[in-house]
C-alpha cells in the first residue's frame, strides 16, 4: 500500500514539461498541454532550471513561462492540472552551471519558489521538489524552508528528487522534529532496462532508483515518480541508441521479452514500459514533443500486464 500520496492510489502517466519553450515550440506545448489534459492527464512536472542547457539566455524558466502562458489561455486549466517543479540547479549566472546554480539554502529555496510561481502565474504549486542534493548547506535548514512554504500555502507537498534515501529519511526525522510538512515523494531515474552495475551514468546529476529507495517508499508510504522512463525515445528510435553502459546480455534478454510481450498485447514498446512502471507503483514522467506521443503514453493506462508477464520480465532482468 501506497498510503499518503501526492497522487490518487493508482500511478499516473506525468507530462514531464523540460523542453517547453526550447526545444519544444509554445504553439505545440500548447497542442500536447491540451491533449493531456483531454486524455484525463493531471500532472505536469517542470524545474525552474527547465532548460538553461538549450536556451539562448543561458538561464532557466522557460518551460514554467510556457505553462504560465497556458494557464492564461485556457480560463479553468488550473482546476485541471497539478503543477510540480523543483528548484535547486538554476544557474544565477548564465552559463554557469554547475558553479552557480542556486543550491537549496533558506534564500535560495524562498526566492527559486517565489520566481517559478511568478513565471506560471500561479498563488501556489501542488508538489515542490528538491531537485538535488546541496551537502553545502545543512540538511536542517533546507528542511525548515520547504516546510516553510508548506505552511504558507506556496506549496502543498515537498519532495526530493536524486536523493539517498537515508538523506530523504534524515530530513523526514528533521521535519517532525521541527514540526513541518515532511518530504513525501522521490523521484529517480528508472525503466525497464538497467545499467551495467556499478558504472557510473554519463548524464551528470541522474541517480538511479534502487530496490532500497522502493522498499524505503512503500514502507513510508511515499510516493515514487520516475524519470527517463522511455529511455529518451531508445526503446523505439533506431537512430537513438541506449547508451553504452547499457549494453549487456540482461538489456538483450529485456528487450525480447519486451517484443514477444507488445506482440501479446497489441501495444507498442513504450506503452508496455509504462504499463510496468505502474504496476510496480511508480508515477512514469514522460516528456514529449508531440501530440501523437501524448496519446500514446496515456493509453499505457490500459495497458493490463498480467503475472506470468511480471514474471518474464523479472528473470530477464
């Protein structure tokens, strides 16, 4: 049992929201915001720092101006949607990262809030994430300003993501020593395939979910969503191979039960990812750049694997 959730108590697909505004045009985040929304879609996933890597300015904000602008379009939409978005990794300096991104001290955390909510024009955001750890500032003060937030009414829920667990389990204890709102979600990289053990990932800042960061949530009852749930389009796309740390036997295995499976199914690769991603009680994020991916992902919903699938699936692995 999931017990307190940021969601219902079933997983959700998540519109992850990242390339809003940089790779993604205004006009077709719109079309995929609206089709989300039409597909019975309820959480969008952003960051403040979305994305100072392919912006001119050098700087985030765009994708949470994007929503803000959609928000203004679409009189209701925020009675529709639920807004998550981290602060931690913006850059203070263009172009500059990581040696001046913001970092989670009390200022830091009051004032990447307080700007976000000014860029999505909104009085509050539904989940707000700690978007990475900061071992520069004490764990206690960090704890004080999200809980601050919560109790202010700029945030209903706190989360960490790309935490250890026993940080996310140090800060937990810390809350209710001080009497504030808990962190009561993670979010970590997870899908289908895995890694070679032991070997470090080339995207700089992504931290794998563990079985202990699952048990740790189930145990807590906390909610768990992933991210790079599709591989970046790899269990699909020729053209864009997983990388090489995932090349071994297990991904070979994975990947040909996971054909003989869609097959069974009459469902695509990437609606079968999703489908087990839920069923092991995770929030898949999906970021998209098209409608059509949109609905697709939200079909996963009916997607109904069954055990002696489950179970394929786990000996592959």
């Amino acid at each position: 049992m999931r017990g307190m959730d940021v969601n219902s108590t079933s997983p959700q697909i998540v519109l992850g929201t990242m390339d809003f505004g940089t790779r993604v045009a205004p006009d077709e985040a719109f079309a995929i915001l609206d089709s989300f929304v039409g597909g019975g879609g309820v959480w969008l996933d952003t960051a403040n720092c979305y994305s100072f890597w392919g912006d001119p300015s050098g700087v985030g904000g765009a994708s949470e101006r994007v929503i803000g602008a959609w928000l203004r379009a679409r009189p209701g939409a925020r009675d529709a949607v639920k807004i998550a978005t981290k602060v931690r990794q913006n850059p203070l300096v263009p172009r500059s990262w990581p040696q001046s991104a913001e970092g989670l001290s009390a200022p830091a955390v009051r004032v990447g809030v307080e700007e976000s909510l000014g860029r999505l024009g909104v009085d509050h955001v539904d989940l707000l994430w700690a978007h990475a750890e900061d071992r520069a500032v004490p764990l206690e003060e960090t704890v004080g300003a999200f809980g601050e937030l919560v109790t202010k009414g700029a945030a209903l829920r706190v989360g960490a993501a790309n935490h250890a667990a026993w940080r996310v389990e140090r800060a937990r204890s810390l809350a209710r020593e001080q009497g504030v709102e808990p962190w009561t979600a993670l979010q970590l990289r997870h899908s289908l395939v895995q890694p070679r053990p032991l070997t470090p990932l080339a995207e700089g800042g992504h931290r794998l979910l563990a079985d202990e960061d699952l048990d740790f949530a189930q145990s807590e009852g906390l909610a768990v969503w992933s991210y790079s749930s599709l591989m970046w389009g790899s269990y699909v796309r020729a053209d864009k191979p997983l990388p090489q740390t995932y090349d071994h036997p297990g991904t070979t295995r994975v990947l040909s039960v996971l054909d003989d499976v869609a097959d069974e199914l009459a469902a695509t690769r990437n609606q079968v990812v999703l489908a087990w991603l839920m069923h092991r009680g995770i929030d898949p994020i999906v970021g998209v750049s098209r409608v059509e991916q949109v609905e697709e992902a939200l079909a996963a919903r009916h997607v109904r694997l069954g055990d002696e699938h489950l179970a394929r699936f786990a000996e592959a692995r």
